[in-house]
C-alpha cells in the first residue's frame, strides 16, 4: 500500500481588522474579517515535522495587519490582490494563495437630519465578501454578497409541480417568498472599478428579485442571473444560493377567522435549499 | 422541614409572527417574536400534577396568532397590551401577565430610486422590544433597543482611573469606543403614543452617543440617559447596558511602522460590562 | 425634575481561563469563563467623567489570570470566593462583588482501554456554574448546572388541562419529555465541600426526571427540586428552569403508515417556558 | 451572448427526525438531521417555471418521515443509502441525489449506577455525519465527525519554521495542541459494516492524536490519516481539518509571576486552519 498526501491546504482565519482614515472633515471606518490560505510544496512538513518551507500562521495574521496600514482598503478586493501578491512574491513554496475577505457594513448615525462625520451604526446584517487565488500563471477575483435577507409579499406563486405518493403540498398562486441570499460573482479580469461594479450588481439582483412575476425559486433565482449578465460584462458566472425560509399560513379556521394570507409563522427549519449557476459563452 | 414554591411562571416563547397588511399602493409587514408568561395560581399543577388551571401554552401560541389577525399590529406595546388584557381577563387564575415582543426591522428594497412597495430587505440587525406586565391592579409598559452595534472613532478616552499591582493598562485620550447598546425605558402610563416616542428616544440616544465628549463608556452612558429624560417626559426609568466591543490597537513596532490609531484589531472576548439605571423623581 | 442613578455595576466578562496542573503521572485541565461585576461608588465616574475610583476592567482580566496562578481552582466556587476576597478587600470603593464562573467539561481519551493522562476530549455540552456575591457583611454562593440536555421517552403526559376557544391541543398520555435544563442551588453558608454537595445535587436532579410518573412539565419541575431539598441540608433554595423542546408525532396517515409514538420532529420553536423555584422553610 | 446554466441544485435542510424504537426493556432513540438534495433535469424549471418536474421540497421532507418509519435507522449511512435509491428510482428526471445526514448523541442517563432504560442526556457535542451520492451508475459513502473538541497537554511543539520580515512568533517545544476536529472518509464499497468501521476509525484518529510527538499540527494531520488508512482497508481517502484554536500563554512577567505552561487564553479569533487529504494508491 502507498499513501499519498492528495491535497493540503493551511492559513489564518477571523483576522479581523478595522482601518480608521481620518479625513479632514469626517472619519472613515471599513471593517473587514479576512482568512489566508495556502497550497505548495508542504509535504514534508507533514511527513517529517519539517518546518523550513512553512511561514507561521501568526506571521500572516501580522502581515494582514502591517499591509493593511499602508493599503488605502477602499475596496476588499483590491485588499485581497495586494495580500495575494505579497505572499505570493516573496514565498517560491507557495504555489497558490487564497485571500477570502468579509467586509460588514457601516453607516453614518443621522444626527440632526445628517450624517454625524464621526459616528457610526452597523448598517444591515449582509457582508460584502471577495475570495482571491492567485498562482503564478493566473489570478481570479470572486466577489459577492451574503446574508441578505429579502422577501416579497407578492408575485410569487408555485404550482403543477410533480407528485408523488408522499405529497401533500398543495398549488399556491400567491405566497411569501423570503431568502437568505448568497451570490457571488467571477469577473474576467483583475483590474476593475470593483466600487460601481459592486454597486450595479447589487442594485441589479435586488431590482430583478423585487420585479419578478415568480413561479418558483429556481425561476427567479435564474432571473437574477441572467439579468446580472446581461447587465454587466465584466462578469462570467454568477453562483447564486437562495434557501426558501418559509412562511407558513397559519390555520385560523378553528377559531372560525380567515386567514388571506395575512398571518405566518416565520420558520428557520426546514428549509428549501435552491442553487444554481449562470454563466455566459 | 417545610418546602415551599417560592415562585413559579410558564409561558411559549419564541412565537414568529408575521403579518401582512395589504394597502392599495403598498404592502406592509410587521415581524415580532413573542412571549407569554403567567404567574398565579398553579401550585398544585406542580404539587400534584392537576393541570385544570393551566391554560396550555400550545393554547397562549394559538392565541397569538389569532389575536394578531384583528388587531392592526402598529406598534408591539400596542399589540401586547392587548395580548396581557386577553389573557388577564379570561383566566381568574392568573394573577399577573408579562408579555415579551421583539420587531425585526425591514425597509423596502430601493428600486430605480424608489421604494419598491412590495419588497423588502432585512433593516439593521437592531432590534426593537418592549415588556408589558399587567396584574388586576396595575400595568406597566417598557420598550427598548437591543443589538444596535454603534461606534464612534474619536472624542473618546479613559484616564487616571485607580491602579493596583494588577494594571497594566496605559491612559488614553482617543480611543475606538464601539458598544453593541441595549436599552429600556419605562413609561409613565399606558395610554402613549409609542410611534413619535420609541423615535424620539432612539434618535436621542443615538445623537447623545455621537456627540458627547467621553471620559469614559460610563461617562457616555449617564450622558445618554440623562438626555432621554430630559427630553421625553413620558420616560419615568431607562436602564443602559453598554458592552465596551475592545478595538485593540495593532503594536506595529516590530515592522518599524507607525500606528497613529489607523490599525486595530477587532474583538468580541473578553469585554466590559458597563450598566447603569437613572430615574427621575 | 431631578435625575438619579438608581443602579449600576461593571465589569469583564468572557474571562476564559485554562489552567493546566502537571501531576507526576498525569495532567489536569480547567477550563473555565469568569464575569467580575462592582457595584459602588461610582457616581461621579457617570457624572463628571472622575475615573478615580474606577479600577479598569483590564485589571480585573488581569487579576483573574495571576491569582489562577497560585490557586489550585479545584472547584469554581472557591476560586469565586478567592476573587470575591481579593476585590473586596483592596477596593473600599466597592460595596458589592459578583463573580460569575461558568466550567467547560473535559474528559481524558479512552485509549486502548484506559484514560490517557495528557489528552482530554470535550465532555457533553453542559456548563458547571457559580455565582458569588460579596459584600462587607454578607457573602453568598450559588452553584448550578445549565445547557444540560435532557430526555426521557415515556412516563409523560399532559391532560385535563384548562381550555378555552383557541385550544386545539388534544390530551396525551404519553409524549416525549425533552428539555434544556438549567437549575441554580442557594447554599446555606460558603465553607463547604463543593465537589460532593454537586456531585449529589446532580445526580439527584437526573434520577428524579428519568424515574418521575410525569403528568406536566410543572409536576416534574418541583419533583425534580422537591428531591434536592430533601436530599441535601445544605440547600436552602433551587431555582429550576425547564424548557418544553417539542418533539412532534408527524402525521403519517396520509400515507397510511400508523405512528405510535415512534416518529417525531425535533423543534427548538417555538417553546414551552416552565420555571420555578423551591425553598426550605 | 449565450447564458447558460452551468449548475444547479435543489432540496430540502435541516428535516430533523427523531426515532423512537421501544424494545422490551429499553427505549432506542436516533436523533439524525437530514439534507435531501437533486441534481437533474431542471433547466425549464428556471427558465420557464415549468415547474412539472421538480418533486416539492416539502415533499421530500415528507419522504424522511415516512421512510424513517419502516426503517431500523441502526446507522446514517444505511438510511442515507434507502432514501437516495428511493428518490432516484422514483424520478427518472433525477441525475444525481445526495443525502446529507448528521445525527447527535445521546447516552442513558446512569441512574443508581446503571443507564437508565427510558432516559438519556446529550453525549458530547461532537456529531456523526454522512453522505450518500447516487448516480444510476454510481454510489459513493461518505462518513464523518464534526465538531469533537480534543485537546493534548504536551508532545507538541512548533519550531524552526521559516521566517521573513512580519515575523514575531517564537520558536516552542511545549504548548497546549487544541483543536475542533473535523474528519471525513470515503469508503470502498457500500455494503459494509458501517457500525465497527466507525468505531474502530474514531479511536483510531484519537489515539494517533494523543500518543503522537507533534512537530506541527500539519505533522500530527498527517500521523491520524496515515494511521487510519494503514488501519482500515475500506477506506479510501480520508480529509481532515484541524483549526489549531490558541490557548495563549498568560504574561505573568508583569506581576512577578512566572507561567511554566500553566496559565492560558482561550481563543476563538483568529484560528489556523489546517487541512490535508491522505489517499491510498
């Protein structure tokens, strides 16, 4: 018998920073959770406890925080290439680098009907993210968008679906529909505007959400793609994740009440899972 | 020896309730969890598993749900001060009634520059709360904030605080204070307009946050409640928890860089506890 | 009008201690969480920002880990008293202590057969707690368990219970009886051997539920502490907090399969809130 | 432009089943959480919304109910290994099923010092996972544990590793080694005796953990997957992810203290991940 060592991988996850720039008028703040990943010649590491070709953990926590000084962190993927590059360079065992980044969302506190220039308040519970791979011969940049929680009271409906022994769903013309929503997004090529880019993928998915006569999850979820691709040419695939958290119609029948899709539980579990990617050729 | 049941209380908790208040432009929704619980006559349910005076609490969730059908589920004091007088009047048995209701925020989704009037995105991760308590002879309502994460990047310092042979903390002038604020306030009366209160109050909290000179979390606090009582008259109590989120400065020495409050490392663990309740009398 | 601060206290909280004691044939770990709180003088720290008798939280975080230094920390509730002593005695500012500690369970490896003495695995997902309060004249220690998932399969029922017009639960005989228990123990004096007193009192609580004839949650509850009380003198009251975490028989006719008790959903919502406390008199 | 949907996939998670089988002298309880997924024959489902071939979500949910009837449930894989024949069979427009099962443990409460019959309380918070994948030409086993908390006092040391200009860390012989460990093997074959098999890998990874001198964390991966494969012929390949969770050596020094490896931090952020797949050849 031989064993082989098929794939190895080793980094630095949950580094979290916070940059302050201090403009002359306001203060600005990003926040941004990142993990270092490395792939290359770490074999014997693993075989014999050699250590020589394996740069700490701690020592890419530190470079994080000592790139991030001089780095003006306007956007996470520009981060995330500049990290890559400098791993990359100055390390010939690595063969691969990854950078994923998490940036969460602030907004300035409304003080006396305008934005306080110092003040701040978590804005929404979605992360902007960015996952970057780097190797010698090429270099990709992911971007995307999760925990967006969003929901539509209307133009939702889902029907003359396949039955089996084991349904008892019944056909709906017009249910809530509310999703987590993960997407994130391939773009050709590095050197990009990733602020307007972000900013019209974004308002893109959620226009397409927002105005979609919908027949069911997977129909809208393909919506939102195709209208990102054909919107912005800078993308190549979108992989798009919706889970389907339920409202379920509460049955106020016994207590003699109509219920027309007024009132519903909010669940977490179970929950349909709904994936799919689109990409353009 | 004698054993006594000092106390006792039993309720549903964690009732998702979501309603759907269609108008002829736009379609609203309201999202609260709840809370019931009861205290009173239910010694020998425990004593002697005679459960004639237990309303169960599969009947309290049921009546959640149907009560919210009829009613316009404007604000949750509203809401639970009908939920405790429900409750309250039909069950002898029960000597006081505390209801527990949590909204989750949702704005509409911005479309083509307007708010799309069917769709929305989950609001900020804060959450508004409000306690009502109701016995045949009083009733008290209190609402609050939870699990607003707020910052602020300057006009912040802690010195000259008490030393022992355990201190090791430097004096600082200008620090990061970032708190993840619970408040609550306790009304003078029932009969209030919560809508222009609950406003008022967390706009007042938010701007004495933002603007206040801090010699301390605990210095930022007391200037925060004072302000919310002098400003609203219907506040009789607020209670403050004010968790102090440390936002550790990055030593980089090591790397010859400087570190004029740019770089800082954001934690959850440990933190400080800092509460504190002020009253008007 | 005149403002008032009623109440206050601060604090560290998630203080994660681990401490490893080298025995000459084996090695012991306690991992431990620890919250310091004072209550005192420190009105005018809120009021005028005077942080003079305000010993930094920092300090208190560095003052648990020195003192876990020289203390065996065989049990949390004497190390609690140990903390509580030292605050207390160096600080006249502070009129009141709280110590919350919170245990993490580990277990040592069985290999081939036998305990390994230098490797521990996670040991169940309950908590061991204390909570010492101390002030000048009076100090108190309460001990407790929380987190401690339970379940028995028979031997419960719920019926004959109150109705009204938004009952629809129907009388069971037998279900499933699952809750997360959380209980906390008021001992009658603080020099006492804290490793058997809980040692009995848990072992107490588990056998009363897994052999109680249950006709309620409630009924469970006050067997459940009715049997501590009676077991252990050195018990003066047990607070008892038993969450009903539904197990629901599916419905399977629709398939015409039958269901005697032996398929069930597992839900965390929503869920029964069943508390109560007993006391000696 | 040409759009295509390059992937897609759909099901239903978190359907959290328990089973109750009651034997003559005891109550059997499985806990398992299931995940149902299809890959197929769904591209009109997104582009149309025809939504004639895709079996509901919720019907899915039903078939693990009604399914978990007639089966033992004795292990996740053999359950995991009926529902995917059952679903792939019964849908020709199924390409590929996966099924996802995790299942949580329970073990009698010992009562009077023997397991209590009809009571159980949460054994660990470690998991036992498994996935099925089925194509009409192929059936792939997958078995795992995820979240066991393991930890080893000493033998573990990280030294003479490679250094650049961001490097602080220094070299050590002996710190405490912790970690979450998260395992996952591929079996040969699908009729096995998926019962020993786990056993005997489980005790087989936390002895290699426990006796083995580690040089590193990659060092130690490597020394469990090797013993594994070296030890049970049906496993094919087996990944392993071991999140090396810090325990921080306390700085004492300040207080004249010494901290020979006693007294430490626990951490959560930041980790390092550490990931490696071993495979027979």
């Amino acid at each position: 018998m031989n064993i082989q060592l098929s794939s190895t991988s080793y980094g630095k996850s949950a580094v979290r920073v916070m940059k302050l720039n201090k403009h002359a008028n306001w203060h600005e703040i990003k926040e941004v959770d990142i993990c270092t990943l490395f792939e290359g010649a770490f074999e014997e590491a693993h075989t014999d406890g050699d250590n020589s070709n394996v740069l700490p953990t701690d020592t890419q926590k530190n470079t994080v925080y000592a790139l991030a000084k001089d780095h003006p962190l306007q956007t996470i993927e520009d981060f995330g290439l500049h990290l890559a590059k400098h791993f990359l360079d100055g390390n010939p065992q690595i063969h691969k680098v990854r950078i994923e980044l998490l940036q969460k969302q602030w907004a300035q506190i409304m003080d006396d009907g305008k934005p306080h220039p110092k003040a701040y308040q978590r804005a929404g519970n979605e992360k902007w993210t960015a996952v970057i791979e780097m190797t010698a011969d090429k270099t990709t940049v992911q971007s995307g968008i999760s925990d967006l929680l969003i929901l539509k009271t209307t133009d939702s409906g889902f029907s003359n679906f396949k039955r089996d022994e084991f349904t008892t769903l019944k056909d709906t013309e017009d249910r809530i529909f509310a999703t987590n929503l993960a997407a994130h997004w391939h773009y050709v090529g590095t050197d990009l505007d990733f602020v307007t880019l972000r900013k019209t993928i974004q308002s893109t998915l959620l226009s397409a959400f927002a105005n979609h006569k919908s027949l069911s999850v997977q129909h809208t979820l393909y919506a939102m793609g195709k209208q990102v691709l054909e919107t912005v040419e800078q993308v190549q695939k979108i992989d798009i994740d919706m889970p389907n958290k339920h409202h379920l119609l509460v049955n106020l029948e016994p207590f003699n009440l109509p219920n027309h899709n007024e009132i519903f539980v909010v669940t977490d579990e179970p929950y349909g899972v709904i994936r799919g990617a689109l990409e353009r050729s």
